[in-house]
C-alpha cells in the first residue's frame, strides 16, 4: 500500500518532500550569508 509522505514544518503544516527540500535550501543560503556576515564583523573587531 503507498502512502505519500509529509514531512511537519515549524510553521504547523505539512509540507511536501519537495516543498522542504527547497527550505532547507533557502535556509542554507541563509546560514551561508549569516557566517559571511560573522566574518567580516570578527575582522572588523581584529582591527579595532
């Protein structure tokens, strides 16, 4: 018997595989500018 699978979200839905894949993707992104950003602000405190 098949049954689709639905991954819970934080936001209280159920959200297709696809649909989560892509979060996460846009959280990574996300994550990616956040530790771009904690670099620069680490360099610029170096400096003072």
């Amino acid at each position: 018997m098949y049954q689709r699978l639905t991954i819970p979200t934080p936001e209280g839905y159920q959200a297709e595989p696809e649909a989560a894949l892509e979060r996460l993707g846009r959280l990574e992104d996300r994550i990616d500018k956040l530790q771009e950003e904690y670099e620069k602000t680490l360099q610029a405190l170096e400096r003072l």
